[in-house]
C-alpha cells in the first residue's frame, strides 16, 4: 500500500469531523473517497497532508510512519494535493504558479540564490523547463505567461493540477476537480487523471460529480458524518444499501415523516 | 528566460547611469547630501521590500534595526576602539543575529498581529538605545567619529553620495538575483497562500526567517551609513516615525519593485526638504501628496506608472 491509514480521527469542539477512518490505497490507482457534504472528505485530505495533526491513529506512506510531519515534508517525500477552494499564486504568472510545485527538486540555497551563482541560472532553466512540461500536460500552455488571476476558473483548476504534478508526486490528492466545471472541462480532467494512472502516479480523489467518480475510481471508499460507511469497487458501492441511504437519507425521511404526519 | 535577466540588468544600469550623471545638475554639495541620504534609505527599503512586497510580511519595527547599525559604528569605534568599516559588518552580523532570534516567535503571527509585534520591538529598541545613556548618550545622543578607510577620514557629502550609491546598486542587484530564484519564487509563493506552499514542500517559517533576517541587514547598514554620514546619532533613528516612514517609501514607490523602493525613498526624503519654503504648511501639504499618490497610483509609483504605460511591472 502507498497510503494507508489506521482509524484516523479528528474533532473540533466535540463534533468527530473524521472518526476512526481506515484505508489502504494499492500504487498506482485511483481511489475516491465520496459522501454527503460535510463527511468528513476535505478533513480527511487535511490529515493526510499534514495540515492537521490527527487526534489519534497514523498515516503510512509507503509504509513509514508520517503522522504528525509537516506537509511541506510530506511533499518531499512525494505527497502532493490541490484544493477545494483554490489557492492559487494570484500575483504571479501561470507558468510561474507551477514553477513552484518544482521546489522540493530545486537545490540552491538563499545565498547563491542572492548572488545569482551559475547554479541558480541552470535550475532555473531546469525548472521553467518542466514546469511548461507540466503545464502542457494539462492544456494550458497558451496562459503560460498571463497572471493567473486572469485565467477562467476551469483553467485555474487545471493550473493546481499542473502545479500538483510539477512536483512529480508519487501520491496525488485531488480535492474536488471538476467541481464548477462544465461537462467539457469535466471530461478533459478525466482524461488528465487516466493518464496519471498509466504514468504510475497513485490518485486519491474527493468529487461530487458521481459519474467522474464511477468512471475511474478502482476503488471507492465512502464516508458519512465522519466515519466509515462502505469501501468497494464502484459496482459494489453503487449497490450498497447503507450508501444508498446515507445519499437519499433527508428524501426517504421527509417521505417518512410525510406519510407519519 | 534570457530576456528577464538581460531586462533586469538593463534597469540596474539605468538606476547607475543615473546615480553618476546626476551630480552634472547638482548646484551645491547639499545636493550631494539629500542624494546620499535618498540612497541609504532606498537600501533599507529594498530590504523591507523584500519582506513586505514579496513576502507579504509586514514589519512596523524595522528602524530598530536602523538604530542597531547606527550605534554599532558608535559604540565599536568610541569604547572598543575597533575600525567603523569592521562595524559596519559586526553591525549588519548583529542585526541578523537579532532578527533570526526575535523572528522565530513573531513571525509565526499574521497581519495585524505580526506589525504589532515587529512594532514592539521597534520600541523596545528604541527605549534601550535612550536608557543606556552610558553607552549611547541618552536621549541627546552623541557625536559618531567618522570613517576612515586606509588612513582616508570619510566626510564629504559628495563621497558619501558615491559610497552610498553604489552600495544601493549592489543592494538592488542582490534583491533582483533573489527574485528570479528559487527562494524568490518561494517567498512570492507564501505572499500568494501560505498553506499551497506547504504542500508544495516550502518550509514556510524557514523562508519567513530568512528574508526577515536579510532584510534587517539591509536596515542596518543604512543606519551604520547614517551614523557615519550624520556624525551625530541619538536614539530617534530607531523611532516608530521612521519605521513608518521605511513602510511608506515601499508602499508608495510600489510593493515588490525594487525600482520603486528608491522612488518611495527619493520622494520622501526630497518632498520634506523641497516643502521647506511653505514654512508652517509644510506637513499638511505632505500629508495631502502622499494622500494623492496613494488615491491615483493606489500600487505604487512604480508599478502603477508602469501600468498606465501599458507596460508590465519591474
């Protein structure tokens, strides 16, 4: 397993946002993690990648024990995520954005850097190099030299995918990436992700759209008020009572109540 | 790109090119003076540019490490009897030494919180330099002899003009390498979103400490230069009016341009002594440019005359 975590959990002010979730994540898949709004889905990648610190349990990458490191150590060892809500560099340009996620390979220290030695000339033209590569991959080097801040939402998206990817990840955490986007814009991402997992890239995937997640998800794992409801192949899932309710949960209640009342 | 690099290079020989072909007009050595003294606060405010403009740090303190340069050449030379240039170095050497040490904890605060903090020690500083009257002179100050390299006694505003401009181009092109870097990358990246660059492996308080640190280098040898240039030093060099003054110089002239930072420094050093002749207005006329400046070119001098002319931003 890549990833894999031991009954994780987290509360804040006494509500359990991730209760004892357990999980093993095969290299090279694609594995989703679904359920209603305010599961527990975004919480878990903040635990995952060290933005939270998880109250009890451990996450293993590759089998060494990471709970509790800082995600920036996360990410040099190869851990990588975009964001629900973008965090995108606003103030600098699309290729710039991505040029970042090269930092973990980037070597030169503050003082050459200051001095602009030979060194920094050669990574800085390694780096632009790949991170128009990674740019590429994802459609969207004719914004390489515009501010991000002027870029359409669905490119921002693929811009934090590209950036994700810039810093060659072994393990990808993508948090929602085809929310707000149109079914074109859908698709491509689609596209970008099956293509990560013929590179060997591990995808772990947080998304409403259900039909995205069904496509490609070899296995899926789905959460409700924090904890654990199912984990399966997308057939079996579809298929799973408990998940069926938790999804019409409020509809078949207010049917219930109807009918009481 | 190779074109990013030569355009760089290209704006630091305008700024030289300038610095040496403006004497030509100067009528009276107090030229060379307000031009020395424009030079050695565009340095510090290169260096607060860096925290600020590209980092997205605030400080309100940064005259406190004005005053730690400042008094190091008085202090060295007049009780220890070391060389000025050598403390000019131990100074700078201090002032890092301060900064990594009181940035570990306050740079872990935001916003308002971070000036606050950075505002306390300016005034801690401030309130050392007036009580340790033994060692500063107190509240009046005292007299800081003067620089001497290879048996030549430094006075003149003229070769004070020449020393402080080209320590403020190689200040400036240290600040340019620093942008087109890894590390300058780095700290535009936590400018933007501190928590996408953690995930994107920048350690965030690593990068924070250190231009903080290297920003309050900058700080202090422009006050070492201002001592030395002054001949005189009291604790007002670390006062809260001229940590304020070091943000607005970065602030007008344009957050994250270097170019702008010597704009910001020559408008406010130059406005003051120009306003002279409107005697009791002088201060709200000031006051009503700097409100103009901020009203039409509200990012800067800089960026925002670059804007006008269609251009990018240098």
């Amino acid at each position: 397993m890549i990833l894999q975590t031991e009954r994780l959990s987290i509360a804040f002010g006494g509500v359990h946002a991730v209760n004892e979730v357990s999980f093993g994540v095969a290299p090279g898949t694609v594995f989703s993690i679904i359920g209603p709004n305010g599961a527990g889905k975004t919480t878990l990648f903040n635990l995952i990648s060290g933005l939270y610190v998880p109250a009890t349990g451990s996450v293993r990458l590759a089998g060494e024990d990471v709970t509790g490191l800082s995600p920036d150590k996360l990410a040099r060892r190869g851990l990588s995520r975009t964001f629900q809500n973008l965090q995108i560099f606003f103030a600098m340009t699309a290729l710039e954005n991505v040029m970042v996620g090269r930092h973990r390979h980037e070597t030169t220290g503050m003082l050459s850097d200051l001095l602009h030695l030979p060194s920094v000339a050669r990574q800085n033209h390694a780096t632009r190099a790949a991170a128009a590569a990674a740019l590429g991959r994802v459609g969207l080097s004719a914004y390489a030299t515009r501010p991000a801040g002027s870029l359409p939402y669905g490119a921002l998206k693929r811009l934090e995918i590209a950036r994700a990817l810039a810093s060659e990840p072994t393990l990808l955490l993508l948090d929602e990436p085809a929310a707000g986007c149109n079914p074109v814009e859908t698709a491509e991402i689609e596209a970008i992700i099956r293509q990560f997992a013929r590179d060997g890239i591990t995808v772990v995937l947080v998304e409403h759209d259900m039909r995205l997640v069904m496509n490609i998800s070899d296995r899926i794992h789905v959460l409700a008020n924090g904890s654990t409801l199912a984990e399966g192949t997308a057939a079996q899932v579809r298929v799973n009572p408990a998940v069926i309710e938790a999804y019409l949960g409020t509809q078949h209640a207010q049917e219930q109540a109807r009918a009481a009342g | 790109m190779q074109t990013l690099t030569s355009h760089r290079l290209a704006g630091l020989a305008a700024i030289g090119l300038i610095a040496v072909l403006l004497p030509a007009f100067f009528p009276s050595a107090y030229y060379y003076r307000v031009g020395a003294l424009v030079f050695i606060f565009a340095l510090a405010a290169i260096g607060l540019n860096l925290l600020m403009g590209f980092a997205g740090q605030v400080s309100l303190g940064h005259a406190g490490f004005l005053g730690i340069g400042g008094y190091t050449v008085l202090i060295g030379p007049t009780y220890l009897g070391l060389p000025s240039w050598l403390c000019i170095l131990g100074g700078a050497a201090l002032s890092g030494a301060v900064a990594f040490l009181v940035g570990r904890p306050i740079l872990r605060l935001k916003g308002h919180y971070l000036a606050v903090a950075t505002l306390g020690f300016g005034v801690l500083v401030a309130i050392v330099l007036t009580n340790e009257a033994h060692w500063t002179g107190g509240p009046d100050g005292m007299s800081v002899p003067r620089l001497v390299l290879f048996d030549w006694r430094v006075r003149g505003s003229d070769t004070w003009y020449w020393i402080a401009a080209a320590t403020f181009v190689v200040g400036a092109m240290l600040a340019l390498n620093l942008i087109d870097s890894p590390t300058g990358r780095a700290l535009r990246a936590i400018h933007g979103s501190e928590v996408a660059s953690s995930v994107l492996g920048i350690d965030v308080a690593r990068h924070k400490l250190a231009v903080f640190t290297v920003s309050a280098i900058y700080a202090s040898i422009a006050g070492s230069y201002l001592a030395l240039f002054n001949g005189h030093i009291t604790p007002e060099i670390s006062g809260f009016i001229r940590s304020i003054e070091l943000v607005a110089m970065v602030v007008l002239g344009g957050m994250g341009s270097i170019a702008g930072s010597l704009v910001g420094a020559a408008v406010l050093v130059v406005l003051p002594q120009a306003l002279t002749v409107l005697h009791d207005y002088e201060h709200v006329v000031l006051g009503l440019i700097l409100m103009g400046f901020m009203i039409f070119l509200p990012q800067g001098i800089i960026p925002g005359v670059a804007g006008l002319l269609g251009g990018r931003r240098t």
